[in-house]
C-alpha cells in the first residue's frame, strides 16, 4: 500500500515537473512581475514555451538538422536569457511606429517578421518570398480582386435599373477577406486608460489591430506575420504543424483543404494515430514521428528519414514544391514566379494569371522546367511511404483533374460570355449579377475542391458531392438554363 | 530486467486504480444488483463518475471556489451515501406523473432539474433564467414561430394555385425542433414487458420520451433539463466543458457556432493543445487548467487567475454576459430582459424582438446599461490573455457587424416588401415561396454566420465564404432578380 | 533528486519499449533490407503492427472471443513468423496478374481479399456478401446508376437546344466515383525504372491503380479491398474502429453519416472522451472498453459485455443487422436482400429498388420476417445503455421519418413528372437538367440527411437545417416554382 503511494507521488511529481526554465532577463522579468498577474493566460503560454526554456545560446549548439534557430549570432545581451517579453517588445524600438514609454520603457505592441528575424533570418527571408506574405497586397492591388471583393463584403444597394454594391467599411474588411490577407497597421494616436496596477498609463492607438493576416503590414513597414501559424505567445511548432492551424484560414469553400485533408486517408491516420505522434521534434521524422503527413509536413517542414537522410529541407517558402496554383483565379495555373501577383498581366493588359479562355500569361508563371523540379521535389515526400508507381499515377490523376476543371470553367466562362455579348447580363461589373455569382461559384468553389481533393487524396466525397463535381455541373445547367431564357432558346411559353 | 517489469507492473496497477467510490444505500445496491447486467454501459458510466465516488457530505466540505454542489444541506439520507440510481430516480415519486412501482419502489424514469435541485439548487434556480430552459415554449407560444416551423418541418402540398404545408406529425416534431428545444413528456398509461431478470413486469408509456432538449417539460411540471449537457449517466464537467457538447444543437447553419469556433484560433489551440488541459478543476484556472476558451468558459464556467482571485462567476443562466442576441430573428437585437420570449411584442403587435425595420421591441429587451454591464463582464475573460486595446478593438467590430448584417437584413426585407405589396408573393403565410424562403437563408443562414464569426474570432471563411457575406450577397442579388422579373424591370424580353 | 532521475529514466525506458516483435521470414527479412531504407513510413507503419508482433500460431492460441485470426491452420511456413512483406506479396503468384520477378521473388503488389483469407477466411466471406464489395458493380452494371453519373462527372458540352454531357474519362472515374466504389485493376504492360539501390528494374503497369475502394476489382479477379478500413501497412483495428476511416467515404452530403455521428451525443462522447477508450481490444467490451458506441460498434465489431456474454457477433457482411437501406435511391425501401443490387428490377421493368412511386421490387429485397430479425439484432446493442422504452420510442421515430421523407419524395417525384409530362423537362436523361437536379437534391441529399439524422440520432442539426428538412421544403417549393411557370400557372405575367 505504501509503495503504491511512493510511486503515485513520484509520478505526479515528474508529470508536473515544469520546464527547467532559462534565466529571464531583468527588463523581461520586470514585464511579468505585472503581467503575469493582469495576463495570466497569455504569461502561461509563453512559459510553457520553448521560448521561456531555452536561450539563444543553447538553442545554437544544436546539431545542424535539430536547430530550430537559423542565426549564428544574437546580440550578446540576448545570448544567455530566455527570449521573453523584452526580447521582442523592446527590439528596434526606433523602427515601429508603435513604439511608446512604458514603466520606464520604449515598448512596441506589434512584434514583426523583422523583430523575428533577430533569430530566425532565414524563416523570415523565406517567409517573403511565399506568396501569403504578399496575401494583402496581391489582394488590395489588384482591382479586379477589390471589385471581387466589394460585391463579396459591400452593402448591397437596389436601385432600378441596376443595383450596385458600396466598398466595405475597414471594420468588415478587417473581419472578412483582410482577417486572413492582413490588415495594414497605422498608429495614428494614443490614448489614457486608468489601469489597476499602474494608474493612468498611456497607449498607442492602432488601426487595423489586432489582426493576425498572414500578409499584414506592420509598424515597421515590414509585410506578413509568423503569428497566424506560430500563436502567441507558446510560438509552438507543434501546434503549427497540426492542420487545426491551418484550418483557420483554409476551411473553405474557396480553398476547403483542411476539409479535404480531414477526410482523407492521411487525415485519417492524423486524427486516429496523433496520440502517439511526436510534434516537437527537430528534424521530423518519418515513421519515427509521425506515420501520415500533416499540411506542414507536405509543404513546410524539414523532414528525415530515420537515418537521418533530409527528405525535404525546411521551406517557410511554402510554394518550392509546389508546379500548379490549384486555386483558380479564375483557372488553375503554373506557380506564379514572383510572390507579387499584382503585376501579372494576361495577354489582354488584365491582372489575372490567365486569359479569360484559360491561356496561361506565361512571363509571369514558373516554367516547365521549374514546375518538373517542384514536381519532383513534392513527389520525394511522397516515396517514403508509396512506391513510384502509385505516386505516379496519382500525380497523372491529380493533373487530369486540372486539365478538366479548368475546361468547366471554360464552358462556364463560355455561357457568360455569351449572356455579356447578348446583353442579358451587365459587363460593369464582372461580378454583381446573378449569372456572374453563379460563375464564381463554379471556378471559386467547386473547380477548386474537385481540384484539391484531387491533389490531396480526399477524392469521394469532396471530388464528387461535397462541392465539387456534382454542384459544378449543377451550377453548368442552372447557368445554361438561364442563358437560353434570356437568348431565348428554351422553348419556354 | 526484473526492475523494468515491477515498475510496469506497478503503473498498471496505478493507471488501472478504480475511482475509491462512495459506499451506495441499500436502494442503490439494489438497483444495481439488476442493471450492471441489463445495462452494463449506463451502469459503467455512473461508476466512473463523480456521483459514484464521492458522497454529499464530502462535497460540502470542499472551499467555496471547489465546490461542485451549491446545496449547503441535503436529505439525512443521501448524506453519506453515492449519488447513485435510487438517490435520483426514488426522488419525490409524488411529484412525478411516470412514477411506477417497480420492485418494491416508487421509481420514475425521467429525473429532472426539480429532481438535481437536492444538491445543485443554484444552478437550477439560474438555468431557468436561461432562454434554453424557455426554448420550447419560446418557439411553440410564438404563432410566428409555429408557422415557419410549419413550412420547414411539414409536408408540401401541392395545389394550384398555391401549394400549402400540413402541420409536422409530433414524432417528426420530436426529431426536429424539439429534439433541442425540448418535447413535452406525457404519461399515457401502462404497458407490460417480459423482461430477462424478472419475468413480466409494468412501465410506464411516455409521450414525447425519450428527449434531451434544453427546454424539455417535465412530468413534474417542471421545464428544462440538465442532461443535455451534463450526458447521463456520468453527468460529466469534462464533456460539458468540451465544445462537442455545444456542437450537439448548434453545428449550424442557423446558430453555427461550434463551426465557427473550430475555424477559430481559440478552437485551433483547443485542439492543439487540449491532451495537456485539466477540463475537471474547479475554479476552472485560466493559464493553469487552459490556455484558450471553449464555449463553456465563456459562458458558464466558474474561472479563477493562478492566485485564485475570480475573473467570472459561474452561471448556468449563460446570458448574463450576453449584451447581444445575435440569432437574428429577424434582425440581431439587445438580449432579451425575460426568458419568455413569447411575450414579446414589437410596435406592430406582431411576437418578435424587432419590426419588420429592425428597430428593437425596446421595452421587452435590456436596456443600454444593462448591455453595458453584460458587455464589460465578458471582456474581463478577454482581458486574462488581451490586453485592452486588442479587447476594444474587437468588439468594436464585432458591433460593427451586427450593424452592417442587419441593415443586409432590411434591404432583403425590403426588396421582399416590394413583392409583397405588388402581389409577386403571396401574404397568407409569410415563409412558404420561393422569395420567401431566399430572405429566410439571408437573416436566418447567412446573416447569423458572419456574426457569430465576428463575436467568436472566427473570421475569415465563416466571415465570407462559408455561408457568410458571399453566400448573403448572393442570396440578395438571387431576391433582386427575382423581385425584377415579377416587377417587369429586370429588361428580360 | 537522484531518485526523480532514476524514475524518469525507468518511464521514458518503458515508454520507448518496443514491440517485441515475432521473428521475420528469410523473404521478409530481405525486403526489408532495401525497403526500410527506401519507405520508412511504410515500413514503420508495419513494424508497430501487431502483424509484425504475432505469429499466426500465437494469433490461433487465443480464446475464441479473443480471437482476430479466424482460420484455424495457415501453412506450415508462415506458422511461426511475423505476417510480413513475403507473407502477403508472395502468396499464390500464379493467381495475380501483376506477379513480377523482384530480386528473385514472384512479388505483386496488390494484396486482395484473398490473400488476406489465407489468415482471414470467415471476414473475407462475411464481407463478399456486404454491399460495399460489389460496390463498382452496382453501379457501373446499372445503367441508370451510370447515366446519373456521367451527368455528375461527366464534361457538359453546351449545345442549342440542349446541352449534353460526355462520358468522364478514366482518369477521372478513378478520382470520384470510383475512388469509393473501387477501380477494376488491369495490368497492362511492364515498365523499367532505373532504382537507387539495385539500378534498372522492371516493374508492372497497373490501370486503375492506386485505389483503396471497397469494391475493387483486383487483379485475381477477386473482388472488393481490405485496405479502405484496415489502412496499410499497419492494419489497425483501432484505426478501423474509429469514425474517421468511414469518414473517408461517408462525409457526405449523399450519406452524410460521419457529419451527423459527430453531432450526436454519442460522436459527443467519443471525442470527449475517446482518450480514456481501449480500441484494440477483442472483444470489445460496453462499458469497459468504450461507453458510446462508434460505426464499428453497431455495424460490425463482436461487443460483449463485461461478463463475456456476447451482445453481438462480428460481422463484415454489415448488413445484416440493418432492416433498411436509407440511401435512397430514389426511396428508403427493405434491405437488398443480394448484395448484387443491379440484378434489382421494379414493377416497370427498371433496375431500381423501389418504383417511381416509392412501392419497393419486393422480389428483391427482405421480408418483414428479415426486417424484424435485423432489427431486434440492432435493439440489442441499443439496450446495454438504453431501456427497452427508449429504444422502441426511438426506433417508431425512425421509421416515421423513413416514411415522411419517401412521402417528401413523392411529391417531388409527382412535380417532376408533371414536367416531363408536359414537354418542360427533356426525358432523354433523366438526370440533365435544372429541374432533374433539384430533384436529384431532394433525394439524393436532403432525404438522405433527414434519414441519417433519424437513425443515429443525430437530429436537431442534421433534421433541420443542415441540408434536412429546410432544404429539402425549400427545393420542393423550388421545383414547384418551375413547374408552375412552365405550365403557365404561376399568375406571372
């Protein structure tokens, strides 16, 4: 009976054994000293961080596969403290418009991908070539997408003839499309709050804060955020390699990967099999740590096999493996070459990838060669589980399911194109009339899923019914049905 | 070697440790002398909980933050027994109109709130201040309710010139509307069964059983029920604290809140993280037990900082940290002051929270203080891991998209006025044509989905694509067209 | 301190314990020389198996309810070794047209059913008499069943006066369909591929491959796969016995049952607490072992209860504890009673189950005997948690959905045929047009969902709003809006 007892509490004492915990700094130490009180939810995070256990200096003598810290160097009153709420908040002060005195501090509220890279340059640097870090300018510079978007998030306005939509207010654009593209940040004030701890305390004013958009433009004048995917304040990769975090902006209908996964033999084993999976460790290894892939293991993380030979190097780029943008705007694609889409122009001067018959605007996209490498690249993920014959065939598969999605939405384009001409349908706007949101609906929604569950094994449902080919053709014979009212050949009294 | 398999030996043994379990009465042993073999799943439950293992008296002694029973007194009997089968099924056979005699006892089948108010008087005092608790009379008293329900639930009948619909059959009912918002049990008589263990034997008949709605009426007369919730026969924190007990009435369209939160941050860290949570503690620790919300945390659940100072007292009323009632009917309004809805009456006379204009039925709802107080009680959750501004900011969205919504709402209502007073739809009933049925999915589907995206942080896709703005948009052009066609403005030949 | 250390030693030493793992064939031995190296993932997947841990002669040592090997003898070679790569890819060369020499092994690389009955006999039989391992049959020998689906995959090609659709192609067949359904294999040549660690080796082509679908043809000319639920190469009964495999091929909305499991109090229970579930164990005990049941638990798996009585047997015909087959196509109508439903012909010569009234092939289908048998085989499963008046009141809510919803499809069926009477809707196919897809809606989805939510009680949600009676009424009012118009009889002007 004793013994019980000795070994439950030995049990208990190890399972509740904290992290040994790094030295703080005495600027990060001061922070807590109030936060960890005011905040206690946000402190707990970063304490049970790797952040919170490790210092930069331990963090470098790893082995060169383990490291998850890319400099060699940090500034030496960094090198042997925990990376806590100094370390960031009161980096380069002088380059963020938000900076502001605090309890004796120049203090910043908005931590960039420049404040980041103090130890993890090389993420950072590829993170900016990704087309996510770009998502808000791609998006605001490009005004066929803003006239997308104002008939999507406007008020809509009926007036005879035509009704008309207004642009959306910087809140719902903050809530909506620019929520996942990122917001742009502009400090223009600060305001006095009465505070418990500290009396009257001044702070900045932000507009389009908070925002977590993978694309934001920050204080500093950098573009993008590494929150959305490594969240305040454990900055955990486990969690970034779990598709949940992914999910947040990928649900769908547009781009309903998470779905697709989640129904998918790979999101199977995920989900039944992740208990015994290890998220943590450094490099990832297959077999050994986890026996599916999750999205971050297809697109971002460096993996290994247990012999420690590199499958894949890390790539925060996220797009080196990828030959085709499945998500069609309006057709699936070759990857565009630069992360900077609003300076592609189709052969008709327009800012789309393609012509609107699906001809690729080819200066502006990957060619053959690179889309072979990326090709490749991706297919090597795929070997350490499948032989080359399976992969190879699921690839002609994946490619097929290109080729005819994209002849949908060209038999679409077709039937609109025919209303435009025959003026059933009002050219102003691409967008606004109902045949047009039909037409989206077929490259936006269903093009799309047939395409990603093509590309990521999740065929059946999401290939077929669930959005994909059986609405797409549904969504055919609607607009076709509306096509001959109007140009009236459909023998209707 | 020998080490290894003692140690092994010895955590088996742990792991495997039954719960200590209180002593059962005599009753109980009883019942359960029968039941472990008829019903070995039920019974199984009960023994791994809470009930099973600890006695009244000692829940009483547990200090005011860590009590799990609010009663200060109970029956001398139950005292220092479990809360097992008899303590609750022998309860009050007076008051129970399924009371049969079943072995030598007064038993009856369906235990309610009345019946949990012997231990947990205060939550059942504040869940009928609830509007769950009102849910079916809230819908079944409201003859505008009635008839939508009508015409979602009934059968279509065909007839020129105007189909119709048949009022839905009561065990269509019990599977539709009421399996959440709650049947009303009836005991209709007797019937004898020839059982295994006890040869022939009388139970009673229940119209409406079995049902587990929020709003049930019992056959004590009470209304409500806690097993919703709190699952028979484990009536666990633990499932009740996770979102999939939310999920079970409110995966949407209408109320997609458990969609929503899953897409969020919030459930992305849920997910991540929850293996390392403690869903069991009471007070519920913010940093400590959890590091995000779920539903329950919001809402309900009693959270207390590290240092055991209360953020949030609990509440099983759930609204009184509601400023808004965001479920649109037609329009989102301020919270209703009483949980009887059905009371209500807008400027028209007609039962509803808002005219046709949206403008609130001001006198049947809370005032602006009163959402002032509720609206600062919610963001001290926030504020345990936000800071202010961040807190502010979003909730000034989050109204921001209760405005904008709504007033989508009146321009949808008022293009369906417009076919109203022109004769395009029919007014006998104001939900069964087509028109009718597209404004229904813009307030009801469309409208609620990007709100309740707003108010829970999940933005993005449940903000725009999945059943949001885009799809509401849609929907309004869809309605335009529909109102020009009748109207003779839409310039088709 | 020194004792923490020791301990934590002791756990991370037990934790890591491997497998002890059955000895390996010499010809597994060398596959796996090249192969572990070559697909870690793969071969890790089979080294934490219990395949990789048992000898069929230990497999066959177990007691009868224990046991998961339903042969009694295997051949003398493969007694005492691990189940490993030779012992499935060698086996019966001659039988498999896609044997090829691989380092001078007769290898083939598509393991049937077959092979498995080698070690499996009683499941492989089981499941030949399922519906799932004619699942290609019954649909591409039903000629209906594939003009239904070239109108869902199919290209449409526009035309005056009316649009047609293209047969898909195979490539896309394999990718929707057929992806659930199961591929016919073919081996249609050989290919050389230069390999890192052996230089040039030949291998076969196989059409149709990969697919893991339930009813594949194979190249034994067996039918049907093991592999949809029993995920190579680990073979999990865990994996099997959660939702998430049936989910691969049931998201959705045509059998939406995953979706509405999930929403139930009892996919509440499985993910609330799953973690606390033994999913390996045989017999899988109520009560013990999970409290909620999964798919498997009421469709397949052998439940016992805690004293080893048998609940019920284990079944991979998994039908025959189903009275109904829900799917309606175009009616819920009795369980077929072959598994080859495209022999079905109704009363009009048809080769659908039931006629376009809903009166079911009788011939074809179980009796009322067979149906009362089934269903009191399901009811026993009910009954380990649930009394014997729930069960019955739950089962005559059910049923009467069964019944509302056919009458629901009858009406559309009636609107429907109204049009084709009147020359408004193309009789061609009859599935190609606007109104033929609405009406393809109402059955094939909205019907489906009411059904499913009925039967797994997953109601509220999935009966309502979420693609169940709401849309089913709004596509009814739909389709009669059309049908009015076209007969004139609408008032429009």
């Amino acid at each position: 009976m004793q013994w019980k007892w000795i070994v439950l509490g030995l049990l208990l004492w190890l399972t509740a054994l904290p992290a040994a915990g790094a030295p703080v700094s005495d600027e990060t130490y001061e922070c807590l000293d109030c936060h960890a009180a005011i905040q206690p939810g946000l402190v707990a995070d970063w304490r049970n961080s790797r952040h919170a256990a490790v210092t930069p200096f331990e963090a470098m003598q790893k082995n060169p596969l383990s490291r998850r810290m890319s400099n060699d160097s940090v500034p030496e009153t960094s090198l042997n403290v925990a990376v806590g709420c100094a370390e960031c908040h009161l980096r380069r002060p002088e380059a963020h418009a938000d900076t502001f005195e605090h309890n004796g501090y120049a203090v910043h509220t908005v931590v960039s991908p420049a404040d980041c890279a103090a130890c993890h340059r090389t993420e950072v640097e590829q993170y900016s070539r990704s087309l996510m870090s770009h998502a808000r300018g791609n998006l605001i510079g490009n005004p066929l997408f803003t006239d997308l978007e104002r008939t999507i998030s406007g008020a809509m306005t009926p007036a005879d003839p035509r009704h008309d939509f207004k642009a959306p207010d910087e809140e719902t654009r903050a809530e909506t499309c620019f929520y996942c593209h990122g917001t742009r940040l502009r400090a223009t004030g600060t305001v006095i709050r009465d505070t418990d701890l500290a009396g009257e305390l001044e702070f900045p004013v932000i507009d389009g804060w908070p925002n977590q958009g993978v694309g934001r433009i920050n204080l500093d004048g950098s573009q993008g955020a590494c929150t959305p995917c490594h969240t305040r304040h454990a900055f955990s990769v486990e969690t970034a390699r779990k598709p949940y975090t992914c999910k947040e902006c990928h649900i769908g209908p547009d781009v309903p990967v998470y779905k697709v996964y989640a129904a998918s033999k790979h999101g199977n084993l995920f989900e039944s099999t992740k208990a015994d999976w290890h998220f943590d460790r450094m490099p990832w290894t297959v077999g050994r740590d986890f026996t599916a892939p999750t999205c971050a293991a297809c697109h971002i993380s460096l993996l290994a096999t247990p012999d420690e030979d590199v499958i894949v190097p890390r790539s925060h780029q996220m797009n080196d493996r990828l030959p085709w943008r499945l998500f069609g705007l309006i057709y699936a694609h070759p990857y565009p070459s630069h992360p900077d889409t609003s300076r592609i122009r189709n052969s008709q001067g327009a800012p789309l990838p393609t012509d609107f018959d699906g001809n690729p605007a080819a200066p502006y996209l990957i060619d053959a060669a690179e889309q072979e490498k990326r090709t490749n690249a991706f297919k090597s993920i795929c070997l350490t589980c499948h032989a080359t014959g399976w992969t190879n065939a699921f690839w002609k598969r994946f490619e097929n399911a290109i080729e005819t999605t994209n002849a949908a939405t060209l038999t679409a384009t077709r039937i609109l194109s025919d209303m435009w001409s025959a003026g059933c349908v009002d050219t102003g706007s691409r967008f606004d009339e109902m045949p047009e949101k039909w037409w989206q609906d077929i490259w936006l929604f269903y093009a799309n899923t047939a395409r990603f569950a093509a590309a990521m094994g999740g065929g059946g449902d999401y290939g077929v019914f669930a959005n994909g080919r059986y609405q797409l053709n549904r969504r055919l014979v609607e607009l076709e049905h509306l096509r001959r009212r109007c140009r009236g050949t459909d023998g209707s009294p």
